[in-house]
C-alpha cells in the first residue's frame, strides 16, 4: 500500500511555521513590553502600593541626556528598565510615533524637578518628564537684605549655592546686560517672593530679581530720561532709608532728611552704614550697639566720617523706600530719632538743639 502524499506545498508549511513562530515571538514581546513597562510596584503585585511607594525627586538639568535620566531612574528603583524609557524616546524622536498612545509625536525632555514613585507606569513617566510640570519651591526674601542674606536663603532653600549666587552677583556679563554700573548686583536683588525649582543655575537666580527690580521701577514715576547713574543714586539712597525707616509713611520723611544734608553737603550720620561696614566688609556679627569706635572706622561706607552717598547700596530695598529715595518729601528737616521703639516712630528736626531735645525726651531713653 502506498503512502498518500500531502496536498499541502512544503512552502506553505514552512510560511505556515514561521507565522506561527512569529506570533508567539510578538505575543511573547508584547508580554515583555507590558510586563518592563509597568509599575515596579504595581496593584496586583501589591494592593497598597501607591501608600508604600516612596516618591522620588527627580533633578533633569538643561544640558542632560534621556538615556542618563532612565538610567537614574532604573538605579532608584522608579522604573524597570532603563531602556524601554530610551527606546519609547527614541522612537518618538526619530520616528514621531508615541508608543504608548500610538499618536504620531515626538519627544521633548524638559529640565525641572518632578516626583516620581514606583507605582507609576512608565507611560506616566514618558509623559511627566515632557510636561514641564516640575516642582517649585518657595522662597521670601524681606526687605532691606545683603545680597549675601540673600544668597543664605537660597542655600537653605537647596536653590542654589551661597558661593555660586555671590559670584554670579559679580559677573560682568550680567552687570552689562542690565547696564548697572557698579562691581555687583547689591540693591538690585528685588525683595518679594519667588518661586525656583531646586538646584536652579545661579546666574538665573540672579536674572530673575534684576528682572522684577527693573518691573517694580516702572512704578517709580522716573522720567523717562533718567540714566543708569541717577537710576543708581536713587538705589544707593534707597538701600539707606530701607535699613532707617520702620514705619512706612515715615520713609518718605527720612529720605527728605538725607537729601537735604546731602544737598548742603553734610555727612548723613546712618548707623545702617556702619553696621553694613561691620557685617559685610568687616565681616563681623551684628553689633549690639554702635561705640565711638565704630563711628571712626576708616572707610567710604562711613556717613559719619565723609558727607556724601555711600559708594553703593547697603541693602536690597523694596517699593517703600524705592519710591521714598526717588520721591523724598519736602521738608526742612535734618534730624530723626526714634522716640517710640514699640511703634517704630521717629521726631523729626530742623534743628540740632530741637534734636537733642527729642533724643532727651524720647521714649527710648526713658525706657
């Protein structure tokens, strides 16, 4: 008896075979995608996972890699495999086909801190790191600072630096940029609340306060020909009243005492200046109160000792004495002293003896 032949080509068998063997090989790659994509801490594994997992900070600078960003996130144990988040990217950049909802687009990463935990996706996190919607952190910054308080804050703050945000405050670059003719940024630094990702670049950091000085300045009424240097006498002025005034309707009063010694050329006798020569330059801490001694230090910063501005500002004001220094009221005052330290309030003087007589009777003393 003789064998029956197939009917089937031995070609279909061997195309039949490999579609065969290419649907499993797909069945068993879209396994593996789903399994290396999702949640390293996932619902079915764990049905509180979101309540365990630990979320995770994610710094991604400007001038960093995709593949450096998944790695990150594989050694920290936020996504499974480094490169299924890489190849998704670039799939999407070279090809502008989204893996995840098969939407033809591409792939931008954007810098910026974001929180990310392992019971995330990673079709999540594809989409976290390109939507720009990083984590802020707030920071107030008060009146009448040093740009070196300053720079204190924004360490504390994990901003940036104390050393980097002084140096940029000295960079020429950004000196020129704004026009400010000075060494250094002091009186600049707009004091108000801003709000910075971690880990920002210093001279960022200092761009962003120069910019809202220059903004609140609009406020100011200046004539629109006022120049850089004039703009910086108003400043230097400024920084002074900020660091004297307590109560604000009072700092237009001291800004018109100020600029009426310095229209007679007499010595503006601030102890704000002093202390700014003891803290900054003498780096020493905060007096307890001001000696004979301190008044004959030996430099331009000291209004007792020379008639004139400082050589720059002492603080970073804010709009009160902004405005007081470029608006000072008009006044034949040249003396204040504080008489109410509860209230903040001073007397104001035309005159030497009538100073003396509210230094004598001021509720200081007598306290």
């Amino acid at each position: 008896m003789t064998k029956k032949k197939s009917s089937v080509p031995l070609v279909v068998k061997i195309l039949l075979w490999l579609l065969a063997l290419v649907a499993v090989l797909v069945v068993c790659a879209l396994a593996f995608w789903n399994r290396t994509t999702s949640p390293v801490l996932s619902y079915s594994d764990t049905p509180n996972a979101e309540e365990i997992s630990e979320p995770y900070k994610l710094r991604v600078p400007d001038d960093t890699t995709v593949r450096a960003v998944a790695q990150e996130l594989e050694q920290n144990g936020i996504i499974r495999s480094a490169n299924a988040l890489y190849l998704a990217a670039y799939v999407a950049d070279r090809w502008h086909i989204n893996i995840f909802n098969r939407k033809r687009e591409g792939f931008l990463l954007k810098s910026g801190v974001y929180t990310v935990t392992p019971s995330m996706p990673l079709s999540q996190v594809y989409g976290l790191l390109q939507s720009g919607s990083q984590e802020y952190t707030t920071v107030s910054i008060p009146e009448g600072l040093t740009m070196s308080k300053i720079a204190v804050i924004l360490e504390s703050s994990g901003i940036c630096s104390a050393e980097d945000f002084l140096s940029s405050c000295k960079d020429q670059s950004i000196l020129l940029k704004y026009g400010i003719p000075a060494e250094n940024c002091e009186g600049y630094l707009f004091p108000d609340t801003y709000f910075f990702a971690p880990k920002t670049d210093s001279a960022v950091v200092v761009q962003r306060l120069i910019d809202t000085f220059y903004s609140r300045v609009e406020e100011l009424d200046l004539p629109s020909e006022t120049s850089a240097l004039r703009l910086h006498e108003i400043v230097t002025l400024a920084s002074i009243v900020e660091r004297e005034y307590r109560v604000a309707s009072e700092a237009p009063l001291i800004a018109s005492v100020f600029t009426n010694r310095l229209k007679e050329n007499i010595g503006l006798y601030s102890c704000a200046t002093i202390e700014y020569i003891i803290t900054e330059i003498q780096g020493k801490p905060h007096p307890d109160r001001i000696t004979y001694d301190d008044l004959a230090i030996d430099s331009p910063y000291n209004t007792y000792k020379w008639a004139g501005l400082t050589p720059g500002p002492i603080s970073n004001p804010g709009l009160t004495a902004l405005y007081a220094a470029a608006h000072p009221a008009e006044t034949n005052y040249y003396y204040f002293v504080l008489t109410d330290a509860d209230a903040g309030s001073h007397t104001f003087s035309s005159t030497f003896d009538a100073h003396i007589a509210a230094e004598n009777t001021s509720y200081v003393t007598k306290k």
